[in-house]
C-alpha cells in the first residue's frame, strides 16, 4: 500500500478495517488521551469505535479517513481520525490525533501534523476544525500554536466517566477570515445553541 504522505520521521497509511487490532494495540500502549479527556483508560472495542463513529446521519459528510503514521521499522507512531468535506465543500474535521507517548515533547506531534496539515489542504481543505476539551492544558497549546482559534464552546458533553467542555476550533488554510467560515457552517457561531 502507497503511503498518502511523508514526513522525516514516518510514512501516513490509510488503515482498512484489517487493522483495528493493531490500532487496540496501539490505544492500549498510549491510554494518556483516553485517562484525560474520558477519566479511564481505552476500553477494549476503543478501536473498533473510532472506525464505526461518524457524525449524525443529517450531517453532510464527504468521506472518513482513518490513518496511521509508521516509523521506518512499520511501528504504529501516530493515528488520526479525518472527515472530509463536513458540513460543506473544503471544511474538514480532525476527530481525534493521538501520538505515541513516548514522542511527546520532542516535536514530533507538530512535524506529524504538518504533514497531516499539508495532505489535507492538498486535497482540497481549506478550513479544519477540532474539538478540544476544555482544560486539556497540553492540547489546548498544541492546537493554539498550530493557529486554532476557538469560535464556540459546547457544555456538558459526555466522554467516557467524564462531562467535558469542548472549545470548537478553526484554522484557516486558504487565507479565508473566520466571518467566512461561520457563515457557512452555521452550527459553529457562538449564538448556536
């Protein structure tokens, strides 16, 4: 199988549902995400749930992507849950991008997902948006450097044993002011109820 990208430390694939076990694996060996944002380490159909998970059947929707990031030796370093094209042309949405443990800190994170940044606006985004919870200090930073902005905040959202805060976040990646975006998705103005 063809890599999508590349960048200096590892090679993106698109996974095929084959996978799901080596994705539990890597879950299982990096639980730091799923003990922040949910209070309890990843269950054991976490991987088989970030497959089958997509949005509100109303929601347009272009496709899924789930991707792995593999180091030189084919290891599991990174993965990413992608949505193309949500709710309108050119707006897609990072579900979920969770890097090894044992790279945090090093930059790693940002080089991975500045080739994850680059193959989507090649493929034709030109907005991302996230969902980041509220009091989640290290990713709040990370996205922040990487030039989210938040635009509305959803309250008492349930993950896992916890309710969370989730700010909603936007990058622009063709230059557009973030009028533009909430003009075409709606369901991010911060008057939305």
């Amino acid at each position: 199988m063809d890599a999508l990208f590349a960048t200096r430390a590892a090679r993106c694939f698109e996974m095929g549902r084959e996978e799901i076990a080596a994705l539990q694996r890597f879950f299982a060996a990096n639980p730091e995400y799923a003990l922040a944002v949910e209070g309890e380490a990843p269950g054991p159909h976490a991987a088989m749930e970030a497959f089958e998970s997509l949005p509100p059947p109303d929601w347009p929707l272009g496709r899924k992507w789930m991707l792995a990031f593999r180091d030189p030796d084919g290891n599991m370093v990174a993965m990413a849950d992608v949505l193309s094209d949500l709710f309108v042309a050119g707006v897609w949405h990072v579900g979920l991008f969770v890097v090894a443990t044992k790279l945090h800190g090093g930059g790693m994170a940002y080089e991975l997902y500045e080739g994850l940044e680059s193959w989507m606006k090649r493929a034709g985004a030109q907005w991302v948006r996230l969902g980041v919870v509220a009091g989640n200090a290290r990713a709040e930073r990370f996205w922040e450097r990487l030039g989210y902005v938040e635009v509305r905040r959803r309250l008492g959202i349930g993950m896992g044993r916890r309710t969370n805060d989730v700010r909603v976040m936007v990058k622009p990646l063709a230059g557009g002011p973030l009028a533009e975006y909430l003009s075409l998705v709606a369901r991010d103005r911060p008057e939305t109820a």
